[in-house]
C-alpha cells in the first residue's frame, strides 16, 4: 500500500478513523480539509464564502495530486464532496486504496449538533439537506471506493480492525 484514503458524508468519522489508523499501521495522517486550510490562511467557511464553492473544489483536487504523490505510506481523509469531481475518481482509483465510511442521516445529524463550520450544512432544515445529498452521493461514493464500511453505532476500534483486517488480508497489495 502507499495510500489508504478515507472518503464518506460529513460527520462519518474520516478525521478520527484516520488518525488511530494511521497510528495503528504507523505511517503518516493528513487531511485535505486541514492541509487546505493551512495552505490559505483561512478556515473552509471563509473559502466558501469570499471565493465560492468551484474555488474550494479545485483547492482539493490540488491537494489530492499533491498528497498522492508523496512517496511514504499514509493515511488520508478526504473532504466528504472530494470524490464528486471526476478527476479526482480518476486520482483515488490509480493512486489509492479508498475506503468508504458509510454513515446514515441521523448519526450525522447527532454528530454535527451544533457544528457551525460546515457551510453546505448552514440551511434551515437541515435534515432534509442531508438526507439529499447523502442520497445523491452515496452511489458516487461507493463507485469511488474499493470497499465500504459502516460506521453506525460502531466505536473507533472497532472500524479501524475491519479496515486493517482488509489490509492484512491482501485487498490493500492491489495498488
Ligand atoms: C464538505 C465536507 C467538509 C468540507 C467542506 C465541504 C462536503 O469536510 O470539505 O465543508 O461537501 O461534504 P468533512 O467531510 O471533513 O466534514
């Protein structure tokens, strides 16, 4: 493996399944909401709203290629719309081993009380939005990824096991 990418809906737990994976398989976390945002000096929210949403999505695609390319192993979580751009599916298929974390409506509306940092999610009822774009983006990311993984109800642990069992059992050796 060089690179495992983690990709899902918002509040599906990319962030810290990456980061105990990585810690777990010992090689380096990067995540492209964190390496956007130190590479402009301004939070996502700012991005969105002084520039606009095509801005932010080419910043991601920058930031793919440039973290697919390093050399060392790693474990990387994508932004949750990283995977709706075509060139991006291209780069994820070539480049990495992608691992979807399938997360329902609810655990996200749970997860994200509160959460003001999200800008597609700053809506009045925000339910029903969810409910959309999961709808709209769950086959894309299943297309996207080599295998699936559900997160509901599931601790940390227990997630990360079946990824690195996947691993341990060859899926990972293919890229
Ligand atoms: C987005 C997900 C966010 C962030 C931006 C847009 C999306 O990342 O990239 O707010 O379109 O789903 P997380 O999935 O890490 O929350």
């Amino acid at each position: 493996m060089k690179k495992l990418v983690l990709i899902g809906y918002m509040g599906a737990g990319k962030s810290t399944v990456g980061q105990a994976l990585s810690e777990r398989m010992q090689v380096s976390f990067r995540d492209t909401d964190c390496w956007i945002e130190e590479k402009q000096g301004r939070c996502i929210s700012d991005i969105f709203a002084e520039d606009g949403e095509d801005y932010f999505r080419k910043l991601e695609t920058d930031c793919l290629k440039e973290l697919l390319e390093q050399k060392e192993n790693g474990v990387i979580s994508a932004g949750g719309g990283l995977p709706l751009r075509e060139e991006n599916q291209e780069l994820l298929r070539k480049m990495a081993y992608t691992v979807y974390l399938q997360v329902s409506k609810e655990t996200v509306l749970e997860r994200l009380k509160g959460d003001s940092s999200r800008p597609l999610l700053q809506v009045a009822d925000r339910e029903t939005r969810i409910a959309e774009m999961i709808q709209v983006r769950h086959p894309i990311y299943l297309e996207a990824a080599d295998t699936a993984v559900e997160v509901d109800g599931r601790e940390v642990e227990e997630i990360v096991k079946e990824i690195l069992d996947l691993f341990l059992n060859g899926g990972f050796g293919k890229k």
